[in-house]
C-alpha cells in the first residue's frame, strides 16, 4: 500500500481535527504543508475539516526555500518576519502544522549568525500562533527522517502510526495520575554519571500534553523558578535546532543561567543561540517524556522528546499557562535519556530511574 493511499492517514486526521483542535463548524483552519510529502495528510486533514462545517486554508513552505532565502539573500532578509505568516494566524482559529522533515545538514554552509537570525524571526511567529489559535504541530515520516533515525522507511511510518493512533482517553488517564504525583514540587533533581542538574519548580504547574499541541504526543511539562537552575548536564544524544547537530552538549548553570557551554560539533551555532536575546540563556521549560510506543531516537525533537525514559529541557521561552516569566524568540528543546543510565528524584524522592516510573 502507497503512503498516498494509506488509510490510516484519514484516522491520523481525525486525530488532529476532532481531537487535537477540536475543529467545528465555522472555524478558520490554517493548514500549513512543509514538504510536498505532507501532501496524503495535507489532503486528509482538508476533508476532515470541510466534513466539520469549518474553512480550511493550506499555505506551503519547504525547508528548501528557506534555505535559499538565507544564502542568496541579504542579512535584512534573514531577518525578516514575513507579513502574510502574520496575517494568516491573525485570520485563523486554528492553525493545524503538518512537518515533513529533510536533510539535517541543508545549512551546514550557511553562515550561523544568519540561521540565527532567521530563527529569531520564525520564534516571533511560533509565540503568534500560540497566542492566537487553537494549534498543533506533527512531524511527518520522510525518507530524510527514516535515514537519521537508521531505520527503513517503513519502520518510521509504523513508529508514527503506532505512537499517534492511541486511546488517548486511557492515556489522559494514566498522564493526570503521573501529573498528580509531580503536582507540588519544590525541587527537581536529574542525576546521572555525567550530570548534576536541579532547580525549583515551586509554584508552578505541571501541564499534561496528551496529543493535542503536539502529535505523536505524550510529556509532562512546566516552567522551572528563572533563577533557580544550579548543576551542569551533559547530553549524550545530539541536540537539533533549525536543522544544525550539536553532538555531546555540555551546559553549566549558575543562578538559572548557561555560564558554560561546549559542543564536540557546531559549537558556534551553539553560542549563536544562547546569545540570541537576554532570555536564551534561561530555561523555559523542563519536562518528562511520557509515550510508551516511541522507542528510538530520531534526532528529531518532536518524537524525542516524547520517549518514556527521558526528561528534557528548553532553553529560552517558558510557558505562560506553567508561570513561566521568561522572555524569548528562542524556544530549543534538548533531550536527557535516563533509560540506560540516570534518575530523576522529585524532592529528594526518587521518581523516574533507568526507564521505570517509582510509585509513591
């Protein structure tokens, strides 16, 4: 059977328009295809929301003319935060994302302070389409995605297939019981051989992401106390932002602020982040992965993320509906694998340790 004709890509659809973004009638949809791949769900995705009553708009982008915009372009360019992207979430009710994914080094000969520059500007879109609808974001299965991950093209489509087409009713269930443990915190603590990581979370909520905002779903997450972050982590899993690798990323931490920051590669576009704006520096976000059928690293932070057994960082802006107070057009999520080895302990209590979740 042809990805085109799968029909599981109609089931996915339901997913995001009757579930994820509760689409009904009138509602002006914003569908956004990245990749001409997205097309069998793009395609999906529309129908549903027309059987809805609801008025579906699909505006396209491809990592590809990103990239010309940043290499033949001027700086004033890079930078630039397109009008019609703004129009068109100010015009929706829902904006509905659909990611295909391409190759991790299409910018790898662009010059690290325009990539900068240009995700700044996306940043101010991203914290648009927050604000004003009801949103959600997948990542769609491409060749290039199966090929970073090390698995076939086939493998990818199940892994998404299996992690989206869940009970997600019993799945809320399961995550409010695993929010209600964490509910309260005062200190976090993530520990392993090559880390030493803590902060508050006093005060602050812990939200349940079950498939709504993001698809595949499945986290955990709040905003921990700005001032707070003390300790140093290592990650052993490489951090992607805007299609740049950042392998074996070490981050130190002072008074809620990276002091210290080394990558074994692409250590400049590393420092270009941080130094974004005043607010890149903090984290916004902290989080525990929580969707049991995603079982393998893509170096993609949309499944990664998600991984039960891992935790996560954001470097840059926090959550508004946690109490985050940080400010930033940086929002980068870097993941911390706790399967093999590590724990995270939850006022002195050990919670989540090598994969398995501790009841108390």
């Amino acid at each position: 059977m042809t990805l085109s004709t799968d029909k599981r890509w109609e089931q996915v659809a339901r997913v995001l328009v009757d579930y994820s973004t509760t689409t009904s009638k009138g509602d002006r949809v914003l569908i956004i295809m990245r990749e001409p791949e997205t097309f069998p769900l793009v395609r999906a995705v529309s129908a549903s929301c027309v059987a809805a009553g609801a008025y579906p708009q699909v505006l396209f982008y491809s990592i590809y003319l990103d990239r010309d915009l940043m290499k033949l372009g001027t700086m004033e360019q890079a930078e630039w935060v397109p009008e019609v992207w703004q129009q068109a979430l100010e015009w929706a009710d829902v904006c509905i994302d659909l990611r295909g994914a391409r190759n991790l080094f299409e910018y790898n000969d662009i010059a690290p302070e325009r990539v900068s520059a240009h995700r700044k500007a996306e940043g101010k879109i991203s914290a648009l389409r927050t604000q004003t609808t009801r949103w959600t974001l997948s990542r769609i299965p491409t060749e290039a995605l199966a090929q970073q991950a090390g698995k076939s093209l086939d493998e990818m489509m199940e892994l998404y297939f299996d992690a989206v087409l869940q009970d997600w009713e019993a799945e809320t269930g399961r995550l409010h019981s695993m929010q209600k443990q964490l509910a309260g915190t005062r200190e976090v603590r993530i520990h392993s051989k090559d880390t030493d990581l803590s902060f508050s979370t006093e005060g602050r909520s812990y939200v349940v992401e079950n498939g709504t905002v993001n698809v595949p779903g499945g986290e955990l997450f709040t905003s921990p106390l700005e001032d707070s972050v003390e300790g140093y982590i290592r990650f052993t899993n490489p951090g992607v932002f805007a299609g740049v690798l950042m392998e074996d990323i070490y981050l130190k931490f002072r008074g809620g602020v990276v002091v210290e920051a080394t990558a074994r590669t692409n250590e400049d576009f590393l420092h270009q982040l941080l130094d974004m704006d005043p607010g890149a520096r903090r984290v916004g976000e902290f989080a525990v992965g929580t969707n049991r059928k995603l079982t393998f690293f893509c170096n993609d932070i949309l499944y990664d993320e998600k991984i039960f057994g891992t935790v996560h960082i954001a470097l840059g802006r926090s959550y508004t509906e946690c109490g985050g107070k940080n400010e930033s057009a940086l929002h980068w999520d870097i993941v911390k694998d706790l399967r093999a080895d590590g724990a995270m302990y939850i006022d002195g209590k050990k919670l989540l340790e090598q994969g398995s979740w501790l009841q108390h």
